[in-house]
C-alpha cells in the first residue's frame, strides 16, 4: 500500500494515485531526497538530458536553483501550460514525470517526459505513472493526444512505451539536443480515441493494487 503522507508541501488536490505510487508536485521541502536521488543517478541519467547550460547553476546542488525550478512549475501549472510531478514509493521520491508544452486550439496536445531512479528501474513504477499521467491529461485536462519522444538507443525508456502498447509514429531526425549533440527521436503517441479504447486494460494491468 502508498503512503498518503498529509506533511507535504503541495495541494492535495494537485496529487495523483496510481496502485502502488504518487504523484505530486515537487516542493522546496523535497530538495535533500531530489539531490540523493540525481546525484547517486547522475551517469544513469544525464546522457539522456539537454547539457546545463553555461554559467547556470546546478539545480541538483544548489537549493535557491532547486526553489526556482519549483515556481516555475508551480506558474505553468497555475497558466495550465505544464503540469510535473515528482514519482513517490512508500514516501520515497523515486522520479519525476512531466506533461508539457501543453498546446491548445486544434492541436489539444502535451508532450511527455521522465525519468527513474536507478535503483528502482525495471519494476513497472514507470508505467504505471504513465498511466496515471495520461488518465489526468484525457479526463481532466480533456487534450486529444499525448507524446513521448525517445533517443533510439535508450532503450529503458523505450521499454516503458512498449510495455504500454503506445504508438509509434516514426523517427525525428535531430530532433533535440541532448548533451551538445542533436540527437534523433522515436516519437510515440495516444490519442483520446486510443485512452477510450484501452483505458480498462491499462488500468486493469497497472494501476491495480498489487
């Protein structure tokens, strides 16, 4: 069973329950478990990242860069432009999933990114978080599709769209650049029609307590 811990500091009304994880917003109160996880993660997880840029602080170290990161998406949160969510387990933060980019009018779409800690990967957390997210985004955002961009040879993070059965629709040449390098994208998507399709299945496999 989760932890519903009630000495948090978010609204519980931004906070999302999956069978045996939490979503929430980061808060200042999460800095020390955010810089154990990244720091003892950081070769596992930063050649799949944008490089910092130059003369920015480090937000895995710096606590005030930590603080900033949190308002900012606290602010696309409160413009409905982006919702984050660090990944809790029995209380313990163990990732982060974010719906951005979230575009209106006929396009209706929010682009997807994550990541998890090491010690914790390949035991469906990510999946089931995944589930959880697009649950939010088609039945309360009420957008009409989502995506996840992947650098082909990630394949822990390709893993997780395939174990979802999510779509894919080809490769980006260029796509973003990651580490310095302009790195090509697999990009998966769900639509609204697909969710209604398979909402039961995917709730059934991975939002049941187990």
């Amino acid at each position: 069973m989760i932890r519903r811990d009630r000495d948090v500091e978010a609204d519980r009304s931004q906070t999302l329950f999956g069978g045996r994880l939490m979503l929430r917003p980061l808060a200042l109160a999460d800095f020390p478990a955010w810089r154990e996880v990244r720091t003892r993660c950081e070769e596992w997880l930063t050649k799949w990242e944008p490089a910092r840029l130059p003369n920015q602080p480090d937000v895995t170290r710096d606590r005030d860069a930590f603080a900033v990161r949190c308002s900012a998406r606290q602010r696309d949160r409160r413009l409905g432009t982006g919702y984050g969510y660090g990944i809790f387990v029995d209380g313990d933060l163990r990732g982060e999933i974010n719906l951005s980019s979230i575009q209106r009018g006929p396009f209706q779409n929010g682009y997807v990114g994550y990541w998890i800690d090491e010690a914790v990967a390949g035991r469906g957390y990510m999946p089931e978080a995944v589930v959880v997210l697009a649950r939010f985004a088609f039945e309360e955002l009420h957008l009409h599709r989502i995506q996840i961009s992947i650098i082909p040879r990630n394949r822990a993070s390709r893993r997780v769209v395939e174990k979802l059965g999510i779509r894919e629709e080809g490769t980006a040449l260029r796509y973003l650049e990651i580490n310095g390098v302009w790195e090509d994208h697999v990009r998966y998507a769900m639509t609204y029609e697909d969710w209604v399709e398979r909402r039961d299945e995917l709730e059934r496999e991975w939002l049941t307590p187990r």
